[in-house]
C-alpha cells in the first residue's frame, strides 16, 4: 500500500510540473504574438511616413485596406495565416522605402518566434495532458488497493464475528466510563463472598425470628399498659408474667 502512495505522490508532483510549464508556454505566446502585432503596427506607421512624403504612393492604404487592426486581430495560426497577404501587399513598397523594408524583416523575426512559441506551447500542453492521465491511473490504482483491503478486512470479520461483538463491547464500556457518571451498583446476585443459590433459607428463618421477637415485645407492652390501667394488680403482673416467658422462649428458639 504505502508503495502505490509514494507513486502517486510522485505523479502528482510531475503532473503539477507539466501544468506549470503548460502555463508558462502559453504566456510564452502571448508575449510572441504582442510582439508580432507591434511589428505590424510598426509597418502602418512606416507605410504613413512614406504617404507623408509622397501622398500619391498611397502606400498605408495599398497595405491595409481596413486598417492594420484587421491584420492582428486574430489568434494563434489565424494570426499567421493573416502575415501571408499583408506581406505580399507590402513587399513592391520594400524595394524603394527602407523603413518597409525593416518593419518587414522584423515582421517575418516576430512570426518564427511566434511560430516556435506555438510549437512549444502544444508540447507543453500533451505533456501536462499526459501526466494527469498517469496521476489519474495511479488513483484508480490506490482505490482499487482500498476497496480490496476494505473487502477483506471485511470477510475477515464477517468469518469472526465474535472479535466485533468484543470490539464494539469495548466500545460501549468506554462511551459509558464518562466523566462525572454514576457507578452502577452491583446486582445481589454477583456480590462477593456469597454464591449463587447458598444460604436462602437462612435468611428467611432469621427474618421469621425477627418477626416474632417484635410480635412478642408488643404483647409485653400492651400487658405493661393493661398493668398499669387495670384495678386487679394480680392478673396484670400475671399477665405479664406469662408474656415475658414468652419472649424467653422465642429468643431462646432462636
């Protein structure tokens, strides 16, 4: 897995550099094509200082019929298609006018360079075209990678499900132990130091005793009440009497 990362890594950084000499192919052109326009604007002013000199030659408006705007107003190959006619109007003119003769030298300078910009351009942008096509290749590489570990790791707990019961037990354990949370009491069932099923009767029997040991103290302070009410102070102290043997034997039964 971590190969296929460090490949794709390696992809990227190579697609990002492709995409930047992709750009800096196409200011490369732009700054040709000024530089072609400017020549042609050069070849209007020259062919105007020759009409300066002699109105009758004509020369600015033999060469551009619509202005020279209708020359550089196209783009990429449009614009070297145009350089065709506009020279052959121009070269009879070259012969006689040094200035026409400069501006079309500079003008064919100006047109090699933007040609050789063109070309650079269109190599730059298959290049940057071919490397995203590898980065793209080296994700689908690394997704397939995922989903194949996501798969088994996925028939491997699906053949196991008591190792996800356990981890999602955990989990549950740790939800629960939050901070300020009550701590749940435990059952009577699993207290220490007392088994499951021993020593049930014993407790009934006890409470039994209990019962009875209360029953008989009331009987004693009902018989003291009686005792101390009654005009008959013999039958109350027997009475009375009677209920402590009582309470004697129920504590010695105990």
């Amino acid at each position: 897995m971590v190969p296929l990362f460090n490949q794709l890594k390696a992809l990227e950084r190579d697609r990002e550099d492709a995409s930047d000499l992709a750009v800096d192919a196409l200011a490369e052109v732009y700054g040709a094509e000024d530089v072609l326009e400017n020549c042609v604007r050069d070849l209007d002013a020259a062919a105007a200082a020759v009409d300066r000199q002699n109105p009758s030659l004509t020369v600015q408006r033999t060469i551009f019929p619509s202005g020279y705007g209708a020359d550089i107003k196209r783009d990429g190959n449009a614009q070297l298609n145009a350089l065709t006619p506009l020279r052959v109007r121009a070269q009879p003119f070259a012969v006689a006018h040094p200035g026409i003769a400069a501006a079309l030298t500079a003008i064919d300078a100006a047109e090699a360079a933007f040609k050789a910009a063109l070309a650079a351009r269109v190599t730059a942008d298959g290049e940057a075209a071919r490397t995203f096509a590898e980065e793209l290749e080296g994700r689908r590489a690394v997704r397939q990678q995922l989903d194949s570990a996501y798969g088994r790791l996925r028939d491997h707990y699906k053949a196991r499900p008591a190792l996800a019961e356990r981890y999602f037990l955990k989990a549950g354990t740790s939800r629960a132990k939050k901070v300020g949370s009550k701590p749940v009491a435990p059952s009577p069932e699993t207290t220490p130091g007392r088994e499951q099923g021993a020593g049930c009767e014993a407790p009934q029997t006890e409470a039994a005793s209990l019962s009875e040991e209360a029953s008989a103290r009331q009987v004693v302070a009902a018989a003291s009440s009686e005792g101390a009410a009654a005009s008959d102070g013999k039958s109350a102290r027997g009475r009375l009497a009677r209920a402590t043997r009582g309470v004697t034997e129920v504590a010695s039964a105990t």
